[in-house]
C-alpha cells in the first residue's frame, strides 16, 4: 500500500516499549508511535493506552518509503486542550525582534539612563 503524511490508517499494535508503540501498518510496513505522541497529557504508562493486539487508527507524521517505516500519533486524532497552540517542528516561532531581547534593551537604554540622572525612575 502506498502511505502519505496525513493519511488515517488502521494497524495492529505488536509492542510496547517505555517510549512508545510498535504498529504493523501491513505486512511490509511497521510504525512507531513515540510517547510524546500518545496524548496530549503526560502519558506515564503507555499501556493505559493501547495494548498488544489492538487493532487502533492512528495518523501517519512522517514516513521513510526506503525502510517502510512510519512516526504514527495518535493523539493528531484526538486533540483536547493543545488545539492550535502547537506549531510545526523544525519551525521557529516568529517573533518581532525590535520587541524583545536585547534590542529592545538597548533601545531603551539611553531613555533609563537619562532618568536615572535625574531621579526619575527610582521607587
């Protein structure tokens, strides 16, 4: 079967690690559902989750088509409070630089200085 990024799939869970989920998508393709991915919460034991032999859906993250493998989450199917609030990995958050860090320090600093001098800015 041909799997895209995207794409809503049926597998069976084969095992379970600490850090997540083994899924056989067919005969030739397995999958991985990392912790992180379980839940939107903090999973402690994965198995409160899905156990071995359980035939679950699950959406397919990534897939590497030379080794038939997949990152599956089955938390992108279930979103609770975190709705929109994530954004893609491997993407910086986008931030006015004038606005924050050390510009806006140094921006600022010639006014704190002045009124400092003059007794202006003390409590």
């Amino acid at each position: 079967m041909q799997y895209r990024i995207g794409q809503t799939v049926e597998g069976k869970v084969t095992g379970i690690q600490p850090y997540g989920a083994f899924v056989m998508l067919d005969r030739q393709t397995c999958g991985l559902i990392h912790i992180s991915e379980i839940s939107d919460g903090y999973v402690r034991d994965i198995s409160r989750y899905v156990k071995v032999g359980d035939t679950i859906t699950v959406k397919i993250i990534d897939f590497d088509s030379a080794a038939n493998q997949a990152r599956l989450s089955l938390k992108a199917l279930h979103r609770t409070h975190s709705r929109g609030r994530r954004r893609p990995m491997n993407r910086k958050a986008e931030l006015p630089v004038s606005h924050i860090g050390f510009s806006s320090i140094a921006g600022m600093m010639k006014q704190w200085v002045t009124e400092s001098e003059k007794g202006e800015g003390q409590l």
